[in-house]
C-alpha cells in the first residue's frame, strides 16, 4: 500500500471544491453489488426528501452521501477480486502517475494506494493546459483544455491501466469505469485529508500485525 499526505493543505463540480474521490480495478465487486448498493442509497434518499423540509434536506443529503460512500469503501476493502496494485510495479507506476500532474491537473493533498482501489484528494486547477501523466511517453497531445474532473481521471485511468496492463502481460480492462466522489469546500478538504490519512495509517497497521 502507497500512502502520500500533505501536511499544509491549502458531474457538475463546483469550482474551488476539494475531491475525495475512490476508483477500483475492473472486476473488484459485481455489478449488481454495486447496483443494489446505489439503488438503497436512492431510495434512502427519496424518503428522506419526502420526510424532510428544503431547508432540512441539505444536511441529510450530505449526510446520506457520507454514509453510503463509506459502506462502498467498506465492500472494496472486502472484495476478494482482482488485486493487481499489491504488484509494487503496478503500485509505482499510479503513484508516479497522480505525482506528476500535482500542480499541473489539480493540487494534489492525500493519496492512497490499496491492493485493488486507489483514494485521492485533490482540487482541480481552472484553465490550466493539459500535461501528459506519462511524461516520459506522450507529450504531443499537450494542447487540449482542462474541463472537467471526468477529463483528469479520464486521463490518468487510461496512461496508467496501459502501463500496468504491460507489466501484467495483460490485455482488456484494467480500472472500473465507475468512481466514487465526495466534495466540499474550504475546511472540508482539511477534513478529508485529515480523515484520509488516519484511516490510511489504520489500515497499514492492520496489515503489520
């Protein structure tokens, strides 16, 4: 497992937000996990609206995304699937990855390497040209505009799932196409990393005992 934490932090996503975002290998849970999990976090949410008042429905929206975000990282750190990115070869080819484009893409706060999902927390950068996050291969297409979030992890997931797929001798999916994300603003970023990395730092002591 790849651990980075910043100490001094400074489909629609809200500008200046902090994301705090989860992506899996393909493979890792079933579909239909995934599926009933979503479909309980949306009914949950339906009662809720119908319970609450608009004033009322913010708090318990966040709320609900809170805990059903923590349930999915519950069922990945369970999965019995795929676990390429124990491989330390696979492992140091996505840190070197989310490293690179830290000042480029987004600021980069918090990462975490697990053996078959990745954690980042970040914030994007606005109207910032695109840098390839394979340095050393692909450099021509540094023209296109930055627009949104799906475009970085777009980007990384593709250079990265190649690469590893090579060292794998591999073809065919690498990464889950879907992810998971959380936002905030301001303090909340301080938030996320400050969680991130305690639950980070739990985990290595897990595996060590």
């Amino acid at each position: 497992m790849k651990t980075f934490y910043r100490r001094n932090l400074p489909h629609y996503h809200p500008p200046h937000a902090t994301f705090f975002i989860t992506f899996s290998l393909s493979g890792t849970l079933p579909k239909e996990v995934v599926a009933r999990l979503m479909q309980e976090r949306d009914e949950y949410e339906r009662r809720l609206l119908k319970k609450f008042t608009p004033k009322q429905i913010k708090e318990k929206l966040h709320d609900s995304r809170k805990l059903y975000f923590g349930k999915f990282d519950a069922l990945l750190d369970r999965a019995a699937g795929n676990r390429w990115l124990a491989d330390e070869r696979v492992a140091d080819v996505i840190a070197k990855a989310i490293q690179f484009q830290d000042g480029k893409d987004y600021n980069l706060f918090s990462y975490c390497i697990m053996p078959n999902h990745v954690h980042l927390v970040i914030s994007l950068i606005e109207g910032v040209r695109r840098t390839s996050v394979r340095p050393q291969i692909d450099t021509r297409r540094a023209e296109a505009r930055l627009t949104s979030l799906a475009q970085v992890l777009r980007r990384l997931k593709g250079a990265t799932a190649r690469e590893a797929n090579k060292i794998l001798n591999r073809t065919g999916a690498f990464w889950h196409h879907e992810r998971s994300c959380r936002t905030g603003r301001g303090r909340i970023g301080s938030y996320y990393s400050l969680c991130f990395k305690q639950s980070c730092e739990s985990r290595i002591g897990e595996e060590l005992a």
